[in-house]
C-alpha cells in the first residue's frame, strides 16, 4: 500500500509543476477524509475497501481525485487517504481543496 501511495504521488507531483489547478465541476466526487480511515463521498461515511470502491465508481475518467480535509486530525489519516487513493489509481492527480462547495455557477461538464 504505501508503495502505492509513493507512485501515486510521484506521479502527481511533476503534474502540479506544470499545470494550473483543475477546478473541480458538479460531475466531480469531493473526498472529505475525516480522520480514523473514515471519509464522506456523495454524502455517505465510508472506510476502507467501501470507501475505495466508491471513489473507483464515481470519478470520471481522466479527472483528478479531489480531497479535502474535515479537521486537523485528518491531514494525518493514512488509513484514509490510502483507501481514497487506492480507488482512484486511474487519476491524473490530486486537488487538496479547502471545500467541497462548488463555485456559484458551475456546471456539470
């Protein structure tokens, strides 16, 4: 798993060097990891390999994993993150956002 977690991250890591940010659309999943290796996804609580798979069914192709951070304790969820990441292995990259808001005004693409 970490091992995966390293490739992933390798991978991203040139991505966010080159390229603006991607913002986020209504099509979209946003990841809230809330601490413990639970996470809210189209507002359900998850863990682990549920919390995988859901994130492997609602992100669109070729779109970054979104994520944001409920509180202080998640930024060091490992557990968490791990099964977030582990569902989203076809992602281009990873966007830390501070909301899983939208923008007034954004559409579905």
């Amino acid at each position: 798993m970490i091992g995966l977690l390293l490739a992933i991250a390798l991978q991203a890591q040139p991505m966010a060097a080159e390229a603006p940010p991607v913002p986020m659309t209504a099509a979209d999943p946003c990841v809230e990891l809330q601490g413990r290796g639970y996470a809210t996804i189209g507002g359900q609580r998850l863990k682990g390999r549920a919390l995988a798979r859901a994130v492997a069914e609602r992100i669109p192709a070729g779109r970054p994993l979104f994520i944001r951070f409920a509180n202080e304790r998640a930024s060091n969820d490992v557990e968490g993150m791990s099964a977030a990441m582990a569902g989203a292995i076809n992602a281009p990259s990873i966007v830390i956002v501070e909301t899983c808001e939208l923008p007034t005004g954004a559409s579905a693409q």
